[in-house]
C-alpha cells in the first residue's frame, strides 16, 4: 500500500496530472474568452448581415391548441452558428501559435546548428565553412 501511495504521489505532484491541471484552468479562461468574442463580436456582425433575424424563435408548430409540440429548429440553428463561429475563432488562434511555434523552432534549429566538422582527410576537427583543412590542407567540398 504504501508503494502505490508513493507511485500516485509521483504521479500527482510531478507527472502529467499537474499539466493537466493547468491545462484545464487555462481552458476554461480561454472557453470565456471565446464565448466573449462569439457572442459579443461576432454574433451581432452575423445578426446586421441577416437582417437582425432572431433565430431562436424560429420554429415549426405541430398541432394546436396548448398541447401543440413545436420543432424549435431556430434554436438549433443559433448552436450551430455558434459552433461554427467558435471552431472558426479557435482555428485562427491555434494557427497564429503554430505560425508563433515554428519561428521559434527555426530559431532554436539555428541556433543549434553545428560550428564545427571533421576534416574527412584527416579526422581533425574544423570549422564548419572552412573549404580547406588548417591541419592536412586538403581541399574541402561543400556536404
């Protein structure tokens, strides 16, 4: 019992459910944001080009009298409007952080990049833009 106690103490306070941890609280900071940005921005853009259609009252009566059931296909239409517009603005965000994560990626590839080479003659270590070996003088051709 007291090794499983440990492996889960490991795994709490050092392992993957601390990243996950954050990973939820930031996602649930970004779900409002996003909201926001739907529903504040966007959605009254959408509502002038639409004529100001409010679709939520949208809807099919079945029957009649105070029983009558409805289809509220209004309703269903502004999720999916809302859905599209979400899964829209995620879409750029997580293209602008990859476009962010690939210069960064070739910046760190750059400056990583090797500043010697071996001389294939001579086996001596040399700079990497040398075309002539300083040790054996042997001509270098480009790799």
């Amino acid at each position: 019992m007291k090794k499983f106690l440990e492996e889960f103490k490991t795994f709490a306070i050092k392992g993957s459910m601390v990243d996950l941890a954050i990973g939820m609280i930031i996602g649930s900071a970004f779900t409002g944001i996003v909201n926001s940005l739907v529903n504040d921005i966007f959605t009254p853009l959408l509502s002038l080009i639409t004529g100001r259609i409010d679709f939520n009252s949208l809807k099919i009566v079945l029957g009649s009298g105070e029983q009558a059931a409805s289809i509220n296909y209004g309703a269903f239409l502004t999720q999916l409007i809302n859905f599209l517009l979400v899964a829209l603005v995620i879409f750029l965000v997580v293209k602008q952080l990859n476009r962010f994560r690939r210069k960064n990626e070739a910046a760190e590839e750059a400056a990583a990049a090797p500043a010697e080479k071996t001389c294939p003659f001579c086996r001596s270590t040399i700079a990497v833009e040398a075309t002539r070996c300083p040790h054996c003088t042997s001509h270098l051709t480009k790799d």
